[in-house]
C-alpha cells in the first residue's frame, strides 16, 4: 500500500491498528463465509486470525526473519539489506504490535459480528 507511516513507537502503532482493521475485516468475512457454508466458528477464528496476521505483518515479519537468518558480514551486505525496510530501528516493535493488533480485531470481530453464527451453535446445532 505504501503509507506514509510514521517512525518509531508511532508508526509502530499506526501500523497495529492498520492490522487492526484488517483483522475485523478478514474474520468479517470469514465469519459470512461460514455462515453460509455451514462452518463452525472455529474456522472463522482461525483462518481469520492466519491470514490477518499474514496481511497485517507479513512484509515486516518477513524482513525481521531475512535479518535474523541473512550473513551481514560485511558493511555492504548490511546496508543492502536495511535499505529496503522502513524504520529498521522499530522492527521487532512494529511486527510485535502487527500480530497484536491483527489478532484483537478477529478477537473484537468475533465478539461484533458472531452473535447468530455463536448461538446456533451453542444450542447443539451444526
């Protein structure tokens, strides 16, 4: 998407609550999805949460793990390597608040948006 986000501590944030939203979506749409084909709400909770967090952090995860596995032996290597990740410095912050903040929206989307698809199914039904 290319946000202009902030640095540090706040762009941290402002991306959390980006996941946020993605997350609320993402289990939205899980949740239709298993009303409609019968699923239970376990399904909805868990691929919801799988694939907000996959949205929400994926690129910073991925670039905190290349970090962690990459030789950056040389000054070179360790510049190609911080040069195409913003804020390098709050990395482990921003990833840390992505999959917090992905999985408190399926948590508060599963609260908002599963009222009939819960009741159904805590009566005994499938």
């Amino acid at each position: 998407m290319n946000l202009p986000l902030h640095t540090g501590l706040l762009g941290a944030l402002e991306a959390g609550m980006i996941a946020f939203l993605v997350g609320v979506l993402v289990y939205a749409g899980w949740a239709w999805v298993c009303r409609r084909t019968g699923l239970r709400i376990g399904h909805a909770v868990g691929w919801g949460a799988a694939i907000a967090v996959a949205i929400g952090a994926g690129i910073d995860a991925w670039n905190l793990f290349y970090l962690g596995i990459s030789r950056l032996e040389s000054p070179l290597y360790a510049r190609l390597a911080l040069a195409g990740i913003h804020d390098a410095d709050s990395l482990g912050t921003r990833v840390l608040l992505e999959i917090v903040g992905a999985l408190a929206g399926v948590v508060l989307g599963w609260w908002r948006f599963s009222g009939g698809l819960a009741g159904r199914h805590a009566s005994g039904g499938h």
